[in-house]
C-alpha cells in the first residue's frame, strides 16, 4: 500500500469503528480503531519519508499529487 492508501483506508476504518448499537446509541469497535491507528501511523511513516530533508529535492511530483488528493475533501466526498 501506498502512504495516501494507508491514509485513506484509515478514514474508511474509524468510520467503520464507530457502529449503531440498540435504539440509536452507539460503540466503538476496538479491533476497526486498532487497524485505522497502524494504517495512518504507516500513512504518517511514508509522508515523512518523503519529506524534504534539506537536500532540496523533496517528494516527487506524482506523490505530492497523490497525497493532495487523498488529504482532500473532494476525494472524500465532502465538498
């Protein structure tokens, strides 16, 4: 996976955590917030290696691209 997959499939798993229980109350799934902190721990690992140390060339342009559109509203339907 790829550090946006890991980004986004952590979104996907805290949405799924939070479940409807009896007569609208809610819970937490533990083992779907365990699996969302590894992914976006993973996601945080790769942004961070693709940082720019100082070197002056930074991340490629095709993954800055992907993290944009991962980090972005419109790719999570939200506009």
């Amino acid at each position: 996976m790829t550090g946006p997959e890991h980004y986004r499939e952590a979104e996907r798993l805290l949405t799924e955590a939070a479940a409807e229980g009896a007569e609208g109350t809610y819970f937490v799934r533990p083992e779907s917030l365990a699996a969302a902190q590894v992914h976006a721990t993973l996601a945080l690992a790769a942004a961070t290696a693709l940082i720019d140390s100082g070197g002056g060339t930074g991340m490629p342009i095709d993954d800055y691209h992907a993290w944009a559109k991962a980090a972005s509203q419109e790719e999570r339907g939200q506009r």
